[in-house]
C-alpha cells in the first residue's frame, strides 16, 4: 500500500507545471451498479443501483497529462431498497441493514486528448490512481454493523465539453476495487473484497476562463 502511495505522488510530482494549465472542478451526480463484495449484506443490496455523488477537483494542461482528487459517496450501498427481504418462497422479514454507505477518496493521473485539438468539442480522458474506500452500515439490533476502511484502486474514462469559456459538462464511466482483500474475521466471508461501478454526470466549473 505505501509503496503504491508513493509511485502515486511521485508521479503527480512529476507532471510539470505549464501557464496552459486550468483548473476544473465538478460536481457529479450518478448510480453505483455491477457492485459485488465479500462483506456481508444481509439485505443484498451490494448488487443494487444506488445514487451517487461525487466531486473531481482536477489541473490539466494543454497537453496529454494531468492529475485529479476525486470524492465519491453512495448512500445505502448495503440497502435493497426493500421493506422486506424475502428468504425463501413464502418467507420473508423487514430488511436487516438500517443505514450504510461507501465513500471514497482517490487521487488519479489524468491522460486526455491535448486541448488545442478539441477546445469546444468532447475532450476524452481516461484517469485512475490510488485510495482510500471506506465501508459502513449498520445492521439492526447492532449486529455485525461494519466501518472498515479499505487501500482500493479506480479506473474510469469519459468526456468533457465545454459549453462557454467557464462551463461545461463531463460523463464518465468508472470501476472502482479494493486491491489486495484482508482477512477481518466475522464481517466478510474470506479476504474483504469490494468493487462497483459508477457511470456519472456532472458541470465542469473552469475558475478564471469566464470572459
């Protein structure tokens, strides 16, 4: 895991820094989907569609590299969204988990198609990097209830156009995983394991562009 930060941050370091380069920030809206987890989920609800929100606060050049801090939060990842859970055929009971969430914090590098190519037209990009995804919900009667805070990976790619000098909009599609699984005992079965996608959409904010 340190040895990943590391590579991380050197090579953030690394991408020099040029008068072309901008700011972006934006704010995203979403779903979470495909996700699968060896933690356990009582309700089933890892494999659910959930909202998700998420922020990239990201420094690109005029070139093919830039860097990127992204946040993301998915309310009820551990829910169905169901008042009832049924277990078998004519048997069911209220669902189990009251309240969970899965956050995560990943700082990414940034490869996209230079800027002088596509100014007001889609610039795609692809980005990924290390991080941090934290797991928590809380199961009734405090059974089993979970905080577990996880090394994990994204990887992801997308588009953004601008519509004026200082705002536009970006889509993506992104995967994120824990990279290596731990043994923790009596909340998984086997090695923590966690993974999902998010396909999302947000407004670019471009400080300094507007004229």
């Amino acid at each position: 895991m340190l040895r990943a930060l590391v590579v991380t941050c050197a090579c953030v370091l690394a991408i020099p820094a040029t008068a072309a380069a901008e700011w972006h920030i934006t704010p995203m809206v979403g779903l979470t989907f495909a996700g699968k987890t060896t933690i356990t989920d009582p309700d089933q609800g890892t494999g659910k569609r959930h909202p998700n929100l998420a922020v990239s606060v990201a420094l690109l050049g005029g070139g093919l590299l830039g860097v990127e801090g992204v946040a993301s939060l998915t309310p009820g990842f551990f829910q169905s969204g169901d008042d009832a859970v049924v277990l078998r055929p004519g048997q069911t009971t209220t669902a189990l988990v009251e309240k969970s969430r899965v956050s995560t914090f990943m700082g990414n590098i940034v490869v996209t198609a230079p800027r002088r190519w596509t100014e007001y037209n889609l610039r795609p990009f692809v980005s990924g990097g290390f991080g941090l995804m934290r797991a928590s919900k809380l199961e009734g009667f405090d059974l089993l209830s979970t905080t577990e805070n996880l090394f994990g990976y994204n990887i992801g790619g997308g588009a953004i156009g601008f519509l004026t000098h200082s705002t536009g909009v970006r889509f993506e599609l992104r995967y994120y995983s824990t990279v290596q699984g731990t043994d923790q005992g009596e909340i998984a079965f086997g090695d923590v394991h966690l993974r999902f996608m998010t396909a999302s959409i947000g407004v670019v904010i471009r400080p300094g562009r507007s004229r």
